[in-house]
C-alpha cells in the first residue's frame, strides 16, 4: 500500500518523531510505500524554542503547503494524520482534507480536546475529527475512553522507544556523585515549577547532587540549583540520560495531563533509570510503586522517594533492572509497529487491498 503520514512537526518534533516518523522505515521494510508531510518544517520549533513566541511565517507557509497538497491525496491508500490536520482552524478544513482520502486514521497522544474547551466555534472539532476517521489511534487507556464515545474503532499503541538507541546494561559510573534527570522542551520546563523547593531542599542535604535538564533551554526557575541544561539532541539523548541515576516526572492533575504517554517515563526507564512521578493518567500504568520507581502526589513524598533513591544505591539498581524490563515488555518499537500494521493491514485486508496473512516481524524483515 502507499501509505502518506501528516505529521504536525518535522523529525525534531518529539510527538511527530515517536508517534509517526520512526515506524515510517519499518513500513517501507515490509513492502509498503510511506511518504512523510509534516505541517511545520523544524525552523519552527527552533524560532518557538528559542523565544517562546510562535513563528507565524513558518506557519503560513506550512498551512499553505498543506493546502495545496489536498487534491493529492486521492493518491495514497491510507493517510496517518497527527492529532488534526489544520489545528485551531475550523472543522470545514479537516472535512475538506479528509473527503480526499480513501482510509484516514488520525493519532493522538495527548488531550487535544481541551486546546479548545474555550473556543466554542471548536469544541467539537476533536469528537467530529475522531468520529469520522475510518479508525482512532491513542497513547493511552485515557484518550481511548474519550475517542470511544464518537467512534468503537479505537486502538491503543503507547508511545514506544527504539532500544538499539539505549545502553543494553546499566552504564557504570565514574563518580559517586547522583545525577537526576528531566527531559523536555523550554515550553514544558514550566512542569518543574512545583518541585523546585523539594529540589533546593535535597540538594542543601545531598552536596553531591547535580540536575540534567535536557532540553529545558535557560529558564530562571533552576537558580539555586546545582543544574545543567544540555540542549536536547537526537543523537545525544539516550547518552545523557544513561549518564544520570534516577528520572522524574512532575504533572500536575488536569484533564489536559491525564492524557499524556508518560515518554518520559520510558526514555528513564530504557536507561535503567528508577523513576520519580506524579500519579496522574498513565503514569499510574507505567511506574509500579515501589518496583521501578515512586508516585509522589505532594511535596513530603516528592522529598521521600528522591531520598530514599539518592541514599540507596542498591535500591536504584534493583529499581532500575526492573524499569528496563517494563519497558521491554510493552513499550518497544517492535511491539508498537506490530499493533501499528496490525490496525493497517486489517483494514486493508477488509477492504480488499491485500489478501488476509498470517506472518510475524522476524518473518517479515
């Protein structure tokens, strides 16, 4: 089949990346034909990262493209589309789009719903997206109960890592010193907000205590800690993390974060990284408590499960072998590809496109 992916960001876009770009090789490894359209090319995302304000000539001209590029889609057999095709404009642009494609399957992996729960000429705009694709793709039980309500073809595939990128085993440490590590983007930085009194507080305890905030840009919110603020990098990230001891992941408790993927909960954890978490959504799946990792809902059990990790050597380690082997045993690019052409082929197979087979990946490749 010719398969055609519209992503919202070029390859640097972490959401684009994971849910669509890095299954567009496996695809074309089993015979199928994929094409790639982001809406917005990665000068975006450096202009928006940079000073915080949206660039609107790239978005101009990445709506502009997108446009044009409608009467070709009658060409491709399926198009993956990203959460929606045109955000924050009308529902009309979406039809209009998705009238051309033979089989449209749309993604998601957070709460794009509530963007709009203010705009009440677009508070419709997800259901109606969702209710006319020919099938729901999610990250999470969450969004799988909401697309539920406006279509019964919902299929849930987390958000998953490629572990030849990871270390195989737990990296050794040069120094006795405990890093922590966050993963994120200057705009998301905002997250760590609540936890930054526990953070000064444990490092005014715990002298050999430093903070990795990759990709968190220069945000003031980390004077007084002892930080660095690596720029994120494709090829740097897996490093960077192995490099540290522990994860954490603060959310607050919103509708908005309880439809979050918990990546960075499996980034840590494919590092053999224990975790530190917010049990919001489905960081409640992820991080089983007291096994790979801690949930913490206040700051006295933030302050907790940071101490008893940085104290315990041991415990990391034990925490950490058991946080790689959950990721190996549900959140791999070889188990997300299998749901992925599972989802496509079925309906391709329905329709009459290919003929009904039965064969696995190590078969296929």
């Amino acid at each position: 089949m010719h398969l055609l992916f519209l992503p919202r960001y070029a390859s640097q876009g972490a959401s684009s990346r994971y849910r669509l770009w890095q299954y567009a090789p496996l695809f074309e490894k089993v015979g199928h034909e994929v094409d790639v359209w982001p809406l917005m090319d990665d000068s975006y995302l450096r202009r928006l990262y940079e000073n915080g304000r949206r660039p609107w000539p790239q978005i101009f001209s990445g709506y502009t493209r997108r446009i044009l590029k409608i009467p070709e889609l009658r060409d491709f057999d399926v198009v993956l589309c990203e959460q929606e095709a045109f955000p924050y404009m009308p529902v009309a642009w979406e039809d209009c789009l998705r009238r051309r494609c033979q089989r449209f399957f749309v993604d998601y992996d957070d709460a794009a719903y509530v963007r709009y729960e203010r705009w009440p000429f677009l508070r419709n705009k997800i259901p109606r997206i969702m209710a006319e694709a020919s099938g729901v793709v999610v990250g999470n039980p969450h969004l799988a109960q909401y697309a539920r309500q406006f279509n019964p073809r919902v299929t849930i595939i987390p958000t998953v890592v490629d572990l030849t990128r990871y270390p195989k085993r737990p990296q050794a440490k040069a120094t006795s010193s405990i890093r922590v590590a966050w993963i994120g983007t200057p705009v998301t930085a905002k997250l760590l907000i609540p936890v930054v009194p526990v953070l000064q507080r444990i490092q005014q305890e715990y002298k050999d205590l430093a903070f990795c905030f990759i990709g968190a840009g220069r945000a003031g919110i980390f004077d007084g800690l002892n930080a660095e603020t690596p720029e994120w990098s494709e090829e740097e990230e897996a490093k960077l993390l192995a490099d540290c001891d522990l994860g954490i992941m603060p959310l607050p408790d919103d509708e908005f974060t309880r439809g979050k993927c918990g990546f960075k909960l499996i980034q840590y954890m494919a590092c053999y990284l224990p975790v530190v978490a917010s049990p919001v959504g489905v960081n409640r799946e992820i991080v089983e408590h007291g096994r790979n990792g801690f949930l913490a809902s206040n700051p006295e059990e933030w302050y907790t499960a940071l101490s008893q990790l940085i104290m315990d050597r041991n415990l990391r380690q034990s925490m950490g072998r058991a946080a790689r082997d959950k990721v190996e045993s549900g959140y791999t690019l070889e188990r997300g590809f299998a749901k992925w052409l599972a989802v496509i082929e079925g309906l391709a197979e329905e329709c009459g496109l290919i003929p009904s087979v039965e064969i696995t990946l190590g078969q296929r490749a």
